[in-house]
C-alpha cells in the first residue's frame, strides 16, 4: 500500500485548512491480550482526531518497539505488522501536527532509552506553551536531539534524563515543570502510565479490561475493544498500571478547564465527557439555535457529519421539517492524492453535493458546526442557490470564533478568522445567507450542563486559562526557529525535517542511550 505525505486535512484546498482535530491516545496494559491489536482498533475509533500520522508501541517486558509512519491507521498498519508486535503493554497515537511539522521524525509514540537501561515511549494529545523553554532546558543538559522538532520528543528527552530515578519518580519531576495541555499516554518495558494536565483541556479516560487496563482520549475507544469506563483521569493525576495493579498520584492541583469546543466539533457524538453524551449536548445546542435564532423556513438541514445532530435539535425545537439536502462524499478526505487546480477550483463539490430534489423551491436551516475562514459555508450557501433554494438560513452551532487555540487544535490564525474582522451581518453578507445565528456562548456552556468555570472558552473568548508566553516563542513551527537560535544557526532551506519514506520499527533495547533504527 503507498504511504502517506501527512498532508491530509478535513479541507480540499491544503492552503485554506480548516479546525484541525486535537490527536488521539490510546494505552493498554493487558497481559495475555494481543495488544497491538486492541490498539489498532483503538486508534481506528479514534482517526477522527488526527489523519497525518499513527504509531504503536508494545513491549515483551524485554525491550519496547515503535513501528510508526504518515498516514492513516489503516494505511500504516496491516496484519504482517500487527502480528510482529507482541507484548503485554502498549500505546498508541494518531496525529494532527500542533507542534512540529508533519514529517516522519515528528510522528507519535515518541521513544527513547535511558543510561540506565529502561525505555521510555510517549504519545501526546495536546499542545504546551512552555516549548521554548522546555527545549532551552534540553540543550543546556547536553541531550542529544532524534531530528524531531516537537514538544512531545522534549517531554520524552526530559523523562529518559533522569537515569537515578525510577520512570513514574521521574514524571513527578517534570510534568508539574510543563505548562499547556497534555494527556499522556506512556510507557516503559512493564508499565502503562496515564497522566492529564492540572486542567484538563483535552479528554482522557481509564476503562477496565477483564484482564486487563486501557486509556484513552475517548470512551468510543474503550467500546470498540470491549472494555467498561472506569473514569476519566482526573486533571493534575498520574495512573500507572503494573503487574502490581493500578496507583494514582498527584503531581499538581487540579482546577479544571475542559475544551468547549470538544462538544462542538472534536469528540464523536457517541464519546461521553465529564458525564455528559456529545450527541445529547448537540442535539441541545440545536434546540437553542432554534429559541435563539427562529426564522420561517420549509426544511431543516445539516451540514454533514458534525451539523447532524444540531439539525435535528434545530428541527425538533422549531417544528420544521428535518431532511437531508446535502449529501457527503465519504471518501474525500481520506486519500493523499492531492486535486489538481482545476478540480479544486470546483471546491466544495468534490466533498458535498445537493440533493436537488429536496432543496429546490425550498427555504432552508443550513446548521452547520462553527466557521473559521467562511470558506465552506460561502460554497454550501452558493451551491444551494444554484440547486434551486429559495432562501438559504445559516445557522451555527457554536459562537464566532474570534481567537486562535494553543491548547492542541489548529486553527487559523487570529487575522484569517473571518470573525475576528467581521460582525454577524458582515458575515452574513460574505457567506450569501440571508440570514445567519450563531449560538450565545451562555447557550453553548449551558448544553454542556458543565459550569463556566470548568470550561476553556478561549477560542470564543480569548480568555486563556493557562498562561501563554510573549513574542515568537509559541506556535506550531516554534522548535525548528528555537533550535536556531539555541545553536546560533541562521535558519536556511536545509533546516528543514526531511520526511523518511518507510516505516520501519524504532528499536530501543536496555542500555543504549538512544533508539536504533532497526534495518
């Protein structure tokens, strides 16, 4: 099968990406189990979160192996490759780039081994603010770099250069020191650790195997391997899961900031977080669309998948009829074969096409999840005019998104979000809708059934609740210019990762300072 570029997005035009999802983790500890294989399934319920890379890693108690490419989990792995990774412990990833480009080095778990012989794997849903500095502290201890340029491999570096202190004393040392968002999945040659940031921006869940243990960023992940939610790791908590059984320590107090915008967008409808169903918080989003934001209109229909359960809500609350005007091609999207200029001049069309039947001489609800550049909308709006709509209504299922995340989803930045220059009618216009509501933010938290307090609204906002760092020491490529300027190199074309075309295992056996790459 050809492998991946890593430059898959939700978007048919790579230069006018849209929200990009936050990565997907998933960790089992299960003796007897084929773990790889429950990890495979796990990161398959989990691709929604992250198409540019995936990887796993196991251990025999032995030795720990990596086996980790671009691409999709299905792409990447296949029975052959399942079948070589045996153990009793393994974690797994499947990336969306937040920090560092999306190259081979970059991708997820990380792997490195100690001077003291244990091997450490990470895999990381998140974002930290803190890089710079992290990688200042890096360079100043002498670590040698793997070529990665992600905060994931510094975590990684920073926990294998504790070589007097035990893996789980050692991330009571360094994880209290990072600042951002991280849920942690990792790993040594006998052991499954879990940890969540003091605020848990990004979900992370425990579940319980009849044998066994799994994490994960979501319970659609434990469904899918049969295992029962336990709880979610709580926010400032360190799990680590042993032959011994399972221990829970803090390294930091917990003041809790979930993603808003997980119920809006991220998670699947059928994913659960902090006690509330995604699709129910939907579904509720859409009812208060419909009290917020009325208009006299024949049919009701979503933008597909992520405005469906919105619809509906919207339907059931306004007593207009529910349908489906638009239908989505479910294979755009999943392949790496970029469109020429010309298909991609048709945009949106080779995503979604109108049902022509059912919108013609209608006036139509069009609920759609957020808009970020207006891009998509101004497409859907002009496709349905030209499918015979009388009236196009755009209804939104989160508020304007005026400020960009450094918390694990990739926006655009501040001055390209059409929000941030425009009001609702300036919007509006842009789009083509005749009319255009977004939910009130009040009407968003409220369908969460979560407190505001609880809640990081930072997109909608701009009130960051975990402190950010001045100047150009933040942002997606922050570690290939701090890498620079640590060294006093002046960045130049050849600065830049060089992908690798193959994937074979990483290898760190007990003893080497740092992985081979196995031939």
């Amino acid at each position: 099968m050809p492998r991946g570029d890593g430059r898959l997005n939700h978007d048919l035009d790579p230069e006018r990406p849209g929200p990009q999802d936050a990565c997907g983790v998933f960790g089992v500890w299960a003796p007897g189990e084929e773990v790889a294989n429950l990890t495979y399934f796990g990161l398959y319920a989990l691709q929604h979160r992250g198409q540019e890379a995936a990887g796993i890693a196991v251990s025999d108690g032995s030795g720990v192996v990596v086996y980790k490419d671009l691409g999709l989990v299905a792409q990447v792995f296949d029975e052959p490759t399942l079948a070589s990774l045996r153990g009793h412990v393994a974690i797994g990833h499947t990336r969306y780039s937040t920090t560092g480009g999306s190259t081979w080095e970059n991708a997820q778990p990380t792997i490195r081994a100690t001077d003291a012989g244990t091997t450490i794997a990470l895999a990381h849903n998140g974002n930290l603010v803190n890089t710079a500095e992290l990688e200042r502290d890096v360079a100043e201890r002498g670590i040698d770099s793997d070529g990665s340029t992600s905060d994931t491999a510094l975590v990684t570096m920073l926990l294998a250069s504790m070589p007097d202190l035990s893996v789980e004393a050692a991330a009571m040392e360094v994880l209290p020191r990072l600042r951002g968002a991280f849920s942690f999945v990792f790993m040594d040659e006998s052991t499954l650790y879990a940890a969540r940031d003091p605020h848990g921006v990004r979900p992370l869940v425990l579940g319980r195997l009849e044998r066994g243990w799994v994490v994960a960023s979501e319970t659609a992940a434990l469904d899918i391997v049969g295992a029962s939610v336990v709880r979610e790791v709580e926010p400032g908590e360190l799990i680590a899961i042993d032959a011994e059984g399972l221990r829970s320590a803090r390294f930091a107090a917990p003041e809790p900031k979930g993603c808003l915008f997980e119920y809006v967008y991220i998670a699947r409808p059928d994913a659960t977080i902090a006690g509330r169903n995604v699709y129910a918080a939907r579904v509720q989003i859409g009812r208060q669309l419909a009290k917020e934001h009325p208009v006299e209109a024949d049919l009701v229909i979503p933008v597909p998948e992520s405005g469906t359960p919105a619809a509906i809500g919207y339907a059931e609350a306004s007593g207009i009829t529910y349908g489906a005007g638009l239908m989505k091609n479910p294979y755009v999207g999943r392949t790496f074969i970029q469109p020429s200029q010309t298909l991609r001049q048709l945009g949106i069309r080779l995503k979604l096409n109108p049902l022509r039947q059912n919108v013609r001489g209608k006036r139509l609800v069009v609920v759609d999840d957020s808009i970020v550049r207006g891009n998509t909308q101004r497409a859907i709006v002009r496709m349905l005019r030209e499918a015979g709509a009388l009236e196009v209504h755009v209804r939104i299922s989160s508020p304007p998104v005026n400020w960009p995340c450094f918390y694990g989803i990739d926006f655009a930045t501040r001055a390209e979000l059409l929000a941030n220059g425009l009001d609702t009618d300036g919007i509006r216009r842009s789009i083509g809708a005749d009319t255009l509501g977004y939910v009130s933010l009040p009407g968003l938290i409220g369908a969460t059934e979560q407190p505001k307090t609880r809640l990081c609204r930072a997109c909608f906002d701009g009130e960051y609740p975990i402190e950010l760092p001045a100047g150009d020491l933040i942002g997606k490529h922050v570690l290939e210019g701090v890498g620079r300027r640590v060294s006093g190199r002046t960045p130049d074309s050849t600065d830049h990762p060089v992908e690798r075309p193959a994937a074979d295992p990483l290898v760190a056996t007990s003893g080497g300072a740092n992985p081979s790459h196995r031939p």
